[in-house]
C-alpha cells in the first residue's frame, strides 16, 4: 500500500505542496517565532522557502512518504506542514508539524499529528516514530504527549542538545492502530 498523497481529517486537508503555497508557506516560514525551534532556528526568506518546499517534494520522491501541506478546510488556506521524515543521517523516522502562529493553541497539530502516526503504522508499518523537540518548545513537547509520545533520550545535533520523544505502535493508544 502506498503512503497517501492527501488525507482529511475533521477540519484539515493534509496534501502535496503546490508552487502557489509559496507566498502562504514563506509567511509562515518568516516568523521568527514559529522558526525559533525548527531547522536552522532562523527565519526564511522566500528562496530559503522555496528550497524547503523543493525538499519536501524531494523527500517524497525519495522515500515514498514526506511532509504533508497542512490546509484548513473551512478557510481553504495553507496553514503550515505536518508529515513524516526521515533525511539521511535522522536517528529514526520523524513525525514532526510547523503551524501558522496563528493557528496554535486550535489542536490542529495534533490532529495532523495523529494521522501522519496512523499513517506511519498503517501504510508503513513501522513499531517506532520519533519527534525532535528542541528542550524549550513547551507547546511542542504537549503536543508530542497529547499524542502519546514520552521522553526517550537527547540527541546531539549541530551543538544542541535535542530531546527525542518517541511512541511504539504497542503503545499507540491517542492514535487508532492498524
């Protein structure tokens, strides 16, 4: 079984990047705060976007899953990215979201979360996912929790110390099993 190109959930459309997300994504991309934890801990500027979204796409190409365009059904705009992810060198396949400030604090992350996990036991058939959380993202850290997820270890990337939080499907009792 192929990994899904588009999944809906209640009130979310999880689908393939598109050239026309690029002004909605690079809005999202130059907050300073949603950036603070995420890739390099910097804000992007178009181009930086543009070669996020090509690395999304690539991933996909590559690996067969990857990192879904997330869209709220009821206003039809691109609100961030939700998927799974596994670059060359990651300790272990990454369920990870990036959301518009604006939509935090809505459970959209972890109602994306939840079908990129059930996604990843389903179609997959992985035992294990992880998240990277940088130690001072609370939100993400109870995002991470409210999805089952618990502390595993820390991992040392680029200097940092980043925590690993980690669900074996066994476990997987916030996510609808197989």
């Amino acid at each position: 079984m192929a990994m899904p190109l588009e999944m809906e959930t209640e009130r979310l459309i999880l689908r393939q990047f598109r050239e026309s997300d690029l002004d909605a994504f690079a809005e999202i991309c130059a907050d300073p705060e949603v950036m603070r934890f995420i890739g390099e801990f910097k804000p992007l500027d178009r181009a930086g976007t543009w070669r996020v979204i090509a690395t999304h796409l690539g991933h996909w190409q590559l690996r067969g899953y990857g990192m879904w365009a997330v869209e709220e059904k009821a206003s039809g705009k691109l609100i961030g990215r939700v998927g799974l992810w596994k670059p060359e060198g990651w300790p272990e396949l990454e369920v990870g979201w990036m959301l518009h400030r604006a939509c935090w604090g809505r459970g959209f992350a972890s109602e994306a979360g939840r079908a990129s996990i059930n996604a990843a036991f389903r179609v997959l058939g992985v035992d294990h996912l992880i998240s990277v959380i940088h130690p001072e993202n609370a939100l993400s850290i109870r995002v991470a929790e409210r999805l089952g997820e618990t502390f595993e270890r820390t991992w040392a990337f680029h200097g940092l110390e980043l925590r690993i939080y980690g669900l074996h499907r066994s476990k997987a009792s916030n996510a609808v099993r197989p």
